[in-house]
C-alpha cells in the first residue's frame, strides 16, 4: 500500500507525490490532517480553515470516484503527527508514504520526525518538490548562497528554467471501483467553531473553479496587468491567491498557462505578461528564502541589525489600524474589506503595512499575525516577505526612507475614491474631490462620524527615517 500525505496541495492535476505515489500497481490511499491546535497557534484565518477544510471536502469526493480513499486524521499540534501516522501506516500496511515538502520550519521538522517513525516500521518516506517551479537551493548566486535582493534571482530563476524546463503532472486515472465519500460536514473532525464547512461564496473550492479564474485572467486582464494591477476598484488581478496558497492550483500550471495563452515565457519588463510572472517569481523568491534561511519562520528579522530597531507595542493604536479607524481612509477601506472579506488587494497590502510600520511605528510581527489571522490565502513565506519588506527589515526591502504617504497613495489608486466609498460607509456621499481628505467637508457638514487622523504622516514619516538612522550609529 502507498500513502500519498496531502497537506497545501490539494489538487489532482500536476501534484507530484499523488502522480509518483500512482505510478506503480500498489494499491493507494491519501490522507489529509487536521491540526486545530496548530493551526491556531500559526494563526491560520478561520476563514482559510474553512476554504481548505471545503476544498480537502471536494477533493475527498473525487479521490473516491477514481478509487482512491481519502482518510482524515486529527491531531491537535504536530507533536502528535508522527505516533499517528504510524498507527495508520501499521493499520493500512503501508510501505511508502509520498507527500510534497513542506517549506516552514515547524512542518520542517514535523517531517522529519515523521520520517523517523516511518523508519521503525520500514515504511520509506519520498518528499518531492511540489509548491515551487525550481526547488528551493537550486537558484543560488555564485559563491553558492540565496541572493538577498529579488533583481538578479529572477533573472537566475529565469535562466534555469530555460535550462531545466518542467513537467506537468496528469491528474491520476481511476484505479479502481469508485468508492463511498462522508462529507466533512457528517463528521466530529472539525470545531464546531467554524461554522459551516463551506467555503466563502466568493471563493468556490474545486480546480475546475481555479482554472475558470486563471482563463479569464489570461484572456481578459494578464496583457493591461502592469498598468490595472494598482488599482483595487479595478478587476486587474488574478485573484488566484488563495488556490495557490491551499494548492488548488500550482504555479506550474499558472506559467504554463501563461505561455500557451502568449505563445512563449516572457523574458524581460519590454514583453507583455512579464510583470505577472514576476509576481509569481516573487512568491518562489520568499518561499525560497524561507526554506535557506529558518529563522524567517521564528519572527525574526532578515536584517539581524533591525532587531534593535525601536519598535512600539501600542495596543489602542494598533487596535485602531485592525479596525478602520485610523483617519486615513484608504488604509481604514482596506482593513475593513480584510475584515469583511479575508482578503486584500496586493496594493492596499503595502499601503497598510507601511502605515503600520512607518506612520505608526508599531512592530511588523504584529501586523504579520493578524493579516494571518484573517487572511483566506495567508501563507507564511509570502506574508512575511511582505510585511518585512515594508517594515524595512526584509529581503530587498524598500529602502527605509521609503515611507508611504497614505494620501497619495490613495489619490493616486483610487483616484475617485471608488474603493473607499465601498467599504468607508461614513464617506458615502462625500465628493470626489474631499474622499482623500475628507476632514474640512465633514466639518462644514457638523459630522463626526469619521475619526481624525491618528497621526500626522509628515511628523511621523520623520520619525520612520531617524529610528532606522540609528542603526547607523
């Protein structure tokens, strides 16, 4: 019997450990874990547990048509992974175990244990690459090291994919009479506390619902990307973040895709669809460096020196930026759309976290863990590449007298105050021409009912560039 563990790659189609674990005549079965406990601990969003939990629901019903039983194991932390897995292995007979690495360290070393146990009992372990197009360690810059600035590891990244090309991994045939499958939903497996396990309606689960979303993408918005990608009232993204943080979809498939729909693999910012697959090789880059350096899964800084940076714990003030009430409205726009929907435009992702950091001057770990606590595609590598990014103290990071002005930057992206409208029900009825400064208006009104702003961005974008200063001395 082979066992085929899935974890952040629930999709049949190009899955490496579900393709390999296929490949012989052994009989095969999967399984998914359940984690509460450590999934609270990694403060993974309520809404991404019920995404995930819809999606392994979906997924379950289709490794059953094909014949191949889904099991379901709960293990409240992952400390309990390795004794639980054995017993399942000793009760199925199974001999090989396939799953796709993890990259964060907890899971890290989840797996390792595992491996151990397996060993007890001749069970081989395989753990392929199946969340990256290159595996992490194989784009290093000369002297054999992860680059730690993204220019030249997209152009290495490039280069050796040219080289090496890649394969995508047909969804498996049927291997047997179809088989039974209870939803999840009939089961004691999950807290109650998540309510029903039905994803979002904003989000449907399924591959075919993650296709649909990438076509449109590539035939309607993927050629205007660089110029739409900005602006958060505007359909310009992909919105594909979420399947790839739960591996409904894999970028394999989004770069295939991508040169099916152009007739070649952009090469260069002059050649339409580049800007896109650069994001995309942001995503391998973080997750790169996640796997090169572990003390990025420990909340500690890229930038050892910015550790001593001086860094308030406000909790009023950062009570104020997680609710939408900071006075500057397109940051309280898209915290209140994070809170509303569990997601948030890429855009609007910089624009607050600068505001955190460098309006606020309040730690980036805390801002890390709460776009963690609501986000439906909150992934560690990407969450915290971003997060130390704008904070200053990441891989490449802006440089620190980089400070985003909330104001422009709304005027600029938002420039009829489309999205703040949206979500800013206070700023409803308020002209165009007063939505990024609406202050003066609402008080010619008599109003109230918008709070001023928390801080004043000149004196405290001052502020911002004399802590970093500091490190200098």
């Amino acid at each position: 019997m082979r066992l085929v563990w899935l974890r952040n790659d629930l999709r049949l189609a190009d899955n490496p450990a579900l393709r390999h674990a296929c490949a012989g005549d052994e009989p095969v079965a999967a399984l998914f874990i359940i984690s509460p406990a450590q999934w609270r601990q990694h403060k993974m969003a309520p809404v991404r547990q019920r995404f995930m939990l819809a999606q392994v629901d979906e997924l379950g019903r289709e490794l059953a048509a094909l014949g191949i039983p889904l099991h379901l194991l709960r293990v409240e932390t992952f400390a309990e992974a390795p004794a639980a897995l054995s017993d399942l292995c000793r009760e199925l007979g199974v001999t090989q175990l396939y799953a796709n690495q993890a990259i964060e360290i907890d899971e890290q070393r989840r797996d390792h244990a595992v491996t151990a146990a397996l060993a007890e009992q001749a069970v081989s372990c395989h753990w392929l690459n199946g969340c990256c197009m290159l595996p992490p360690g194989r784009v290093l810059t000369g002297s054999g090291e992860m680059f730690k600035v993204f220019t030249p590891f997209s152009r290495a990244w490039l280069k050796a994919l040219d080289e090496e090309g890649f394969v995508i991994h047909r969804a498996p045939t049927a291997r047997g009479e179809p088989l039974p499958w209870q939803p999840l939903a009939e089961r004691d497996f999950v807290d109650a506390a998540l309510g029903e396990l039905t994803a979002d309606p904003r989000w449907p689960v399924g591959e075919v619902e993650a296709q649909r979303r990438l076509n449109i993408f590539l035939e309607q918005a993927v050629l205007d990307y660089g110029e739409t990608r900005d602006f958060p009232a505007i359909a310009g993204t992909s919105v594909l973040s979420p399947y790839l943080a739960a591996g409904i979809i894999s970028p394999r498939q989004c770069v295939a895709a991508l040169q099916q729909r152009l007739g070649y693999r952009p090469q260069s910012k002059a050649q339409p669809g580049f800007v896109w697959l650069n994001e995309l090789i942001w995503r391998e880059f973080y997750r790169h460096l996640l796997v090169l350096i572990p003390t990025l899964s420990m909340n500690r800084p890229f930038k050892p020196e910015t550790a001593a940076l001086p860094w308030s714990w406000d909790p009023d003030a950062f009570a104020a930026w997680c609710e939408g009430r900071t006075g500057y409205p397109i940051v309280d726009a898209a915290m209140r759309c994070l809170n509303a929907t569990g997601w948030m435009h890429n855009r609007l992702r910089m624009i607050v976290a600068s505001f955190l950091t460098k309006d606020l001057h309040i730690h980036w770990r805390l801002g890390e863990d709460y776009f963690m606590s609501r986000l439906i595609d909150g992934d560690l590598a990407a969450n915290n590449g971003g997060w130390q990014w704008a904070a200053g103290t990441g891989a490449d990071a802006a440089p620190y007298f980089r400070v985003f002005n909330p104001t422009t930057q709304g005027q600029r992206f938002d420039p009829q105050g489309e999205f703040i409208r949206t979500w800013v029900t206070e700023l409803a009825d308020i002209p165009a021409t007063y939505v990024h400064q609406p202050h003066d208006w609402l008080r010619l009104k008599g109003r109230q009912d918008y709070p001023a702003p928390m801080v004043d961005h000149a004196v405290a974008r001052v502020r911002a560039i004399e802590m970093f200063r500091s490190l200098e001395k």
